[in-house]
C-alpha cells in the first residue's frame, strides 16, 4: 500500500505546488514543465526509431501489419513512466502528454519521421468515460506529436462505441475478447491515408489491434504505432 499513498500524497502535493517535478519533486527550473531536466535524462528510453526492439514490435506479429511501433520510454511498475502516466490520466494534468509528445516529436523529426505519415489518429475514449474525464489523454500526447512533425490529427473518425470497463484487471484472454467490436471508423478519411495511431500506454497491444483492425478495413496506404509508454 506504501506505492499507492505515496501517489496520493503526491497527487495532493501537486494540487498546491504545481512547479514541482513529477519524477523527483524538487522545484522545477525555469522552462521547465512537470519534469525537471534530470529526470528526463533517466526516462528509460527505448530509442524504438533508430534501434530493433523485437518486444514491442512482435505483440503484432502476424495479428496486423504496422510499419512502425514507436515507444516513447519502457514503462516499469513503480517506474517514472508509471509516475508520469498516472497524472496524465488521473491527476486532471493532460499537458504532460502534450509535453512528451513535443519532445518525442523532436527525436522523431530528427529521425526523418516528418513526411512519414499523412495523419496521426488517437485511441478514442468511450464518450461516457471523455466526460468523466474531460480529456482524452492519448489525444493530447497526439497533439504534441502533431505539433512537432507538422502531421495533422484527425480525432472525429475513429470513434469507441461500446464502453468494456477497466481493462486492467481482466486476464490478457478476456481483454482480447472483450475488444471484439468495441471501435469504429466514421468516414473514409483513412483511405490510402498513412495512418499514425497514438495511445498513452501499450501493455498487451489488445487496445490497439483492436483500432488497427478496424482502420484496416479502410484500406490505408499503412499503419504505424506510437505510445508514451511500453510494457514488457
Ligand atoms: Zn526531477
């Protein structure tokens, strides 16, 4: 129980003192945003655009085609990428994931990635949990990525029609199940279109073949993933 108070403590640490760093929480620099410049040197990297990482790429291996399985940082239990996801999605901050996704762009953009896809799409929200929220978190890491690569981001067409719950206490069986039918595509606004789908977290990748599933149908020219955070 001590990780879960502490991220309580945390979470209401930050409510009065929003300057501190999320990573080690001493006051942040001058320019700098929710992470101070230390801790964003020991993110754990996975370089996914220059290097073969074999974990994340093979959760699609003969499920869907992707060109392209982009992760951010390795997401670690009790890590900094938990950290940091955590108040993305449940501490009302969705600037950290526009954030990262401004810096991940960057590395990416260094990397010949500008002209590389025509749309970035992200893992929509069911409406139901968009309005307990407020945000889609994925969306605005989708946005920071934009805003680097000059890629525009299409949010309107691929939309969540069926609400499945939390999926983080089911059997990796049962989510693959349970994703069956869950996402659909509105327009043809993906057709021969290279299609970028983002999503804040890749755990067992269900979520997102569920998407590259129904994306496909649309016939794009190809499909590429990118995530803040990736699980083993
Ligand atoms: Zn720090």
């Amino acid at each position: 129980m001590k990780g879960s108070f502490s991220t309580y403590l945390s979470d209401f640490v930050s409510l009065f003192y929003p300057n501190l760093c999320l990573g080690c929480d001493e006051l942040l620099p001058k320019g700098s945003e929710y992470l101070c410049p230390k801790c964003h040197y020991n993110l754990p990297k996975t370089h996914t655009h220059r290097l073969e990482v074999p974990q994340f790429k093979e959760k699609f291996e003969g499920v869907v085609a992707v060109r392209d399985v982009l992760v951010y940082a390795h997401f670690f239990k009790k890590g900094l990428i938990q950290k940091v996801l955590h108040q993305l999605k449940y501490g009302n901050q969705p600037g950290i994931g526009e954030m990262i996704g401004r810096r991940y762009g960057k590395e990416l953009l260094e990397s010949g990635y500008a002209d590389a896809y025509d749309l970035i799409v992200p893992v929509p929200l069911h409406e139901k949990r968009f309005k307990e929220r407020g945000y889609n978190q994925s969306e605005h890491f989708g946005l920071g990525l934009s805003k680097a690569l000059g890629i525009p981001m299409n949010v309107d067409s691929l939309v969540k029609v069926k609400h499945v719950g939390s999926q983080t206490k089911r059997s990796k069986l049962s989510r693959i199940v349970n994703v069956d039918g869950v996402f659909k595509v509105l327009d043809n606004s993906f057709y021969e279109k290279r299609v970028l789908l983002v999503d804040d977290l890749m755990t067992t990748g269900s979520t997102l073949v569920a998407c590259l599933e129904v994306l496909r149908e649309c016939k794009p020219e190809f499909m590429g993933i990118a995530t803040i955070g990736g699980a083993k």
